[in-house]
C-alpha cells in the first residue's frame, strides 16, 4: 500500500476512515450529511454545480491540448476542486459585497491552496507526523468556516489564518530543504506542473467565478423588479431592457442596485420610468 500511496495520503485515508465509521454511529451526523446532499441537489445548486464542473473540464481540455495538463494530475485535480473550486463558488457572493472582489477571492483561495499543495506535495512526513498533522490542519481550516460573520469570534478567526499561513510556511520550507537535499528526483517538469497547477486552475475560474456572481446580481435585481408584474411580456420585456442596458457590467449594475427606490413597477411605462431615471443620474454624476 504504501507504494502505491503516500505516508500524507495514507493518514488522510485512516481519518477519512474514522471520521465515516464514527458517523454512522451517530444519528445527528447522518441527518445533517443528508441535508447537505439534499441542498447540494436542489435544482439551482446543482446546475451551477454542473456548470462549474463543466467549465473545469473546458479548461483541462485547454491545457492538455497545451501538453500542460495530463491523466498523472487527475488527483491534484480533484483536490483543487474540493478545496478550492467548490468553496469559491460556495463565496462568490462577496463578489457583490465587497469592492476589491479579486484580493478577496485570491485570499480565500491561498488557504485551499495550501490545503491542496499540502496533500499532493512531492514529500511527506512519516507517518505518525502525518497522522498528527491532518486533524490539526483540518481543525485550523475549519475554524474560519464555524466563525464567519461572528464578530465575538474576530480573535480565533485571526489566529486561525495566521496559524495556516505559518504551517504553509513551515511546509514551504521543508520541502525547500528536501529539494536541497534531492534536487536530481526533484527537478523535473512532471514535479513544476503539479505545483503550478492549482495555481493556474485559480486564475483561469476567476472569470467563472465573476459571471456567477453577475448572474446572482441579476435575479437578485430582477426578482425585486418584477415582484408587481403581472404580464410575462413585461417581465420579459424587463429581462431584455436589463442585458440591454448593462450588459457584464457588475460595477454598473451594483450601482443601479444601490440607488433603485421602492417605487412601484407595475407596467412597461414603469419600468422605462425606473431605467430613464437610472440613465439621468449616470448623466448628472458625469458632468
């Protein structure tokens, strides 16, 4: 066995292990992973899942045709998209919600990152050491997931990511000292690819990650439009007018977000109403 796995990956296989069997003793921990699977297959969720798998898959595709990416980086793959696809998509709401949206996904993704290079790194501890490490960096992972939105919590969530931050830096400097001491097994092209490629996939989902989160902004803006109208022509005719008028324009579409009223939208004279006073205030900023 463990030719065929790593010390890391054998103790991640004897928590997992644990982790599922003490599980199934508890009826409270199968009731909950039950909702989480039923919330996951909702239908919104899961075609946005669907999507988001679908366009992983349209970028392996272009990398490999780039003899970038290869079946050998299969595991890495997935790892990426366990830790660090999924939990994107799970946050891409702070897209709408704070101005400098790309430092906050780049941040957010350094922590999966870490995760990910952690588990596929070229060296591991032996195995006791591992089996120590792996609860430990999952408690510390966690902690920022429990804590999120606690302001009381403000403390532990600070010692959590400093915490990681300093294990990724221990591990960077171990494996620094193990390519010193090895560099020949090290220094390879499959090796540099497996360390660059959870860092290429994070760049290229951004664009994903950007159009889901403009998609979010426009039902959000069109469900509060269209609440009063009763004609399907009108709310198509809202749909229409929407594209037409900001198009992948986030910036501008969260500005008309912040300054629509609560005036009532009952008809296509109400709607033009809304969008003409929208366009006039764009007008009297700029001059």
């Amino acid at each position: 066995m463990s030719e065929i796995f790593s010390n890391r990956e054998i103790a991640i296989i004897i928590w997992l292990t644990l982790f599922f069997a003490f599980s199934a003793t508890k009826k409270g921990v199968l009731n909950s992973a039950w909702k989480l699977i039923s919330i996951l297959f909702q239908k919104q969720m899961g075609t946005l899942i669907l999507f988001m798998l679908g366009y992983i898959v349209i970028l392996l595709i272009l990398l490999a045709t780039l003899r970038f990416w290869e079946i050998a980086f299969l595991k890495d793959t997935i790892l990426w998209i366990v830790f660090v696809g999924f939990l994107l998509l799970m946050n891409s709401n702070k897209i709408n919600s704070e101005n400098n949206y790309l430092v906050s996904i780049l941040k957010d993704s350094v922590k999966g990152i870490v995760i990910v290079e952690f588990i596929a790194n070229f060296y591991s501890f032996s195995i006791g050491i591992e089996l120590l490490i792996i609860p430990v960096l999952t408690f510390i992972a966690v902690i920022p997931i429990v804590t999120k939105g606690k302001p009381e919590y403000k403390s532990v969530e600070k010692f959590s990511n400093g915490s990681l931050s300093i294990f990724g830096g221990v591990i960077l400097i171990y494996t620094i000292y193990k390519i010193s001491q090895g560099f020949n097994e090290f220094a390879n092209l499959l090796t540099l690819k497996s360390f660059l490629l959870p860092i290429l996939l994070t760049i290229l989902y951004l664009p994903f990650l950007y159009f889901v989160a403009l998609w979010t902004l426009y039902e959000v803006m069109y469900i509060r439009l269209s609440s009063q109208l009763k004609k399907k022509k009108h709310k198509k005719y809202l749909k229409r007018l929407m594209i037409l008028t900001f198009h992948i324009n986030r910036k501008k579409l969260r500005l008309f977000q912040s300054e629509l009223g609560f005036e009532p939208v009952q008809n296509k004279k109400d709607i033009n109403r809304v969008f003409e006073n929208f366009q006039q205030s764009q007008i009297m900023s700029k001059s």
